[in-house]
C-alpha cells in the first residue's frame, strides 16, 4: 500500500508545476495576444488618463459668461499686474472646474476607467493561468466585484466625509460627537463590505459561509465568552463617546483618582495623559461607571490662601486685608466681584503662634492651563503689595526641636 505523505516527495512536484516550458510559454502567449484589442486598450487609456485633463481644456469654452466676466475684469487691470491677473484668473478657473458637476462626473468616470485597467490586467493573468492548465476561471469575476465594491465603500466614505465638514461648518461645537458618528459609519460601511466580499466567495468559489463559521459548540462557547467583554467594552466607549461626559482633549478628573488628559477614545480603550506625562491605557469597562469631573468645561476656578501674621499686629489685619482685596480687584480684571462667588479677605483662626487670615477669590477663568496661573501668580503679587502697604510683617515659621522652640 502506498503511504500518504504530507511533505516527503511533494516539494519537487510542486517545483516543476511552477517551471513553464517552452510550449506553456507560446500557449500563454498565443492566447494572450489572441484575446487583447487594441481598441479596448485604446478607450481605457483615452477615459482614464486623458478624459480629465481635455475636459478641464475645454470647459472655459462651455462657461462663456464666466469668461466674458473675467476679461472684463481683466481689462481693467494695470499693464504690471498683467501677470499676477492671468495666474489669479487661472487659478480661479481651475478651482471653479474642480468644484463643478462636469468635473465630479469625468473624474469619476476616469476612475472606473483605471480600475478597468486592472480588471483587464486580471483577465489576461487568468487566461496565461488557464492556458497552462490551472483552472482560475472564477478569479476575474471575483476580482471584479471586489474591487469595483471597494471603489463603491471608498465613495461613501467621501460623500460621508463631504457631509460632516458641512455640518462642522454650521455646528463646530458638535465636533466630537459628530467625529463619534464618523467613526460609527465607517465601521458600518466596512463590515457591509466585508460581508459582500465573503458573499462573492461564496457565490464565485463555492465556498459557504456556513463552514467558516461553524465551528461546533465549543468553538462557539469560547466565541461567545470571548466576545462578551468585547462587546461591553464597545457599548462603554460608544456610552462614553455619546454622553458628552468628556472628548479628546479633555482634562477630567475620574472617581478612582486618575487624572489626566485624555489624549485617544477608542471603543475598547481610552488613554490619559496623566500630569507627568505618562500615558495611562485603560479599559472602557473601568471608565464607564466612574465618576468623574471635567475640568476642561469649569468656567470659574476658585483660588484660596492663608496667610500668617504676628499678634502683635492684630489691630492692623482688618486694614492690612482691605488693602490686600484693593490690590487684586486692580491686578486681576476676571475677578468675581458681582457676590455669585465669594470674595473675602479676613482673619479665620487664632493659632498658638500667629493669626491666621484667609483669602479666597474665585475667577472666570479655566482651572487649568496658563491663563490660569498666570492669575494666580498676579493674585498673590497684590496679596504681598497689600500687606507691604500696611507695613506690617508675616509671622515667622515657628518649629520645635529638642523640646526648644526655634524661629527661622
């Protein structure tokens, strides 16, 4: 009985298949020439590579009124501007020619054109395969199909995308949950794609869907174990996304005590740039039910101080501190003023070794970012004139060391 082998002997056999002779190489040749037209190359190429360039020749021609308009305009320019008119003109007619129907219809038609061109390349690899004995007769049609569906998605996308910058330009607050949508629609129109690509198989190849996918009760209870955190992330980043709790850029604060910026909101997985610049990537499913404070859309940030001052100067704070709020209302032009948020400058606790005063001042402004600090810079500056004006001193550190007190 002769024994089945499953590499010994199989490799110099596969080796001479792929070795053409002589006569395969005049079949594939004869059948080749045999099938090709030059007429057939001829219009590929005409509606290909020149219907576009001799459309945007001649299309200042069909615009009559718009080329009457531009020579009037023209006429009008200086002799030494000459130049810079016709440029200007050109570049105008060009842009018009691009924005117009004529140019979406021969572009669009210089594109099937081009792919013809490679589906025809296809059918003449098929035919030197065929010659030779393979039998590839359904790959052309295949081909085809998959490649003109491709063309087909990838217009989508761009009537898509033309559609959301329309829509930015009119609602540019909407941009990130408008970015959400995008990406939704994309991962919509490639699964439609790749379900008419395994159709085409099926039907071309004789390939069922049904055995690919069956893959017996086990397989199927690991898919579907697999899968379940898959999808509860996916749901989670979409929540995320949709709620319009926090966008890319945002600085947020979440309820575990992460902190950061977030830098990428994917379906499964978002990442935080937190303040040391590390980059934290963490799952959906961790940031779904979180708590969490967007600093980025806080309009008013609070910034509170103490300040510490000697007892022998006690009669001196209450004025010491009307002159410190004096210098912040002049220093800091987005102070809160109007008695929505307090403004207060006054003595708070006495403590064993000083009194204690409190300043707490609230701004429209974002809690993050220069701007803000920069107003926190500038509200202790007019705290430090106010108390040089009083002429009086803060109250020295006191510690203890040893059992002895010490000053600094």
């Amino acid at each position: 009985m002769p024994r089945q082998s499953a590499l010994v002997g199989q490799i110099a056999p596969l080796l001479d298949s792929l070795i053409l002779s002589r006569e395969d190489l005049e079949s594939i040749v004869q059948h080749v020439s045999s099938t090709l037209s030059a007429v057939d190359l001829l219009v590929l190429f005409v509606f290909g590579w020149l219907l576009v360039p001799y459309t945007r020749i001649i299309y200042p021609f069909i615009r009559i009124k718009t080329t009457t308009k531009t020579k009037k305009v023209g006429s009008s320019v200086k002799k030494d501007d000459d130049d810079e008119a016709e440029s200007e003109r050109r570049s105008e007619e060009k842009n018009e020619f691009e924005t117009s129907i004529l140019f979406f219809i021969v572009d669009h038609c210089s594109q099937v054109a081009r792919l013809a061109v490679l589906v025809y390349a296809c059918d003449c690899v098929v035919i030197a395969l065929e010659a030779v004995g393979y039998q590839v007769q359904y790959a052309s049609k295949v081909f085809a199909k998959i490649l003109y569906t491709s063309w087909l998605a990838r217009l989508a996308q761009r009537f898509k995308r033309s559609l959301i910058r329309q829509i930015l330009n009119r609602a540019p607050k909407n941009c990130d949950k408008i970015k959400l949508i995008d990406r939704i629609i994309d991962g919509m129109v490639l699964s439609i794609l790749l379900v008419k690509i395994l159709d085409y198989l099926s039907v071309e190849t004789g390939i069922a869907l049904g055995s690919i996918f069956a893959v017996g009760s086990t397989g199927t209870l690991i898919i579907s174990l697999g899968s379940q955190e898959i999808a509860k992330g996916v749901v989670n980043g979409v929540e995320m996304a949709a709620s319009d709790r926090f966008y890319e850029g945002d600085n947020v604060h979440f309820g575990d005590g992460t902190q950061g910026y977030i830098v990428k909101m994917g379906f499964l997985r978002t990442k935080i740039q937190k303040y040391d610049s590390a980059v934290v990537d963490i799952p959906n499913t961790q940031l779904g039910s979180q708590r969490v404070i967007n600093i980025s859309r806080c309009n008013i940030c609070r910034v509170l101080t103490m300040l510490r001052f000697e007892y022998s100067d006690i009669q001196k704070i209450p004025k010491t501190l009307e002159l410190i709020k004096e210098e912040i209302v002049e220093s800091c032009p987005k102070l809160i003023k109007n008695g929505k948020k307090p403004f207060r400058a006054m003595i708070s606790s006495f403590e064993r070794d000083y009194v204690e005063a409190t300043v707490n001042c609230s701004f429209e402004i974002n809690p993050t970012g220069e701007e803000f600090w920069a107003n926190r810079e500038q509200m202790f500056l007019a705290i430090d004139r106010g108390v040089r004006k009083s002429e009086i001193r803060y109250a020295r550190p006191v510690y203890q060391l040893q059992g002895a007190l010490h000053t600094s």
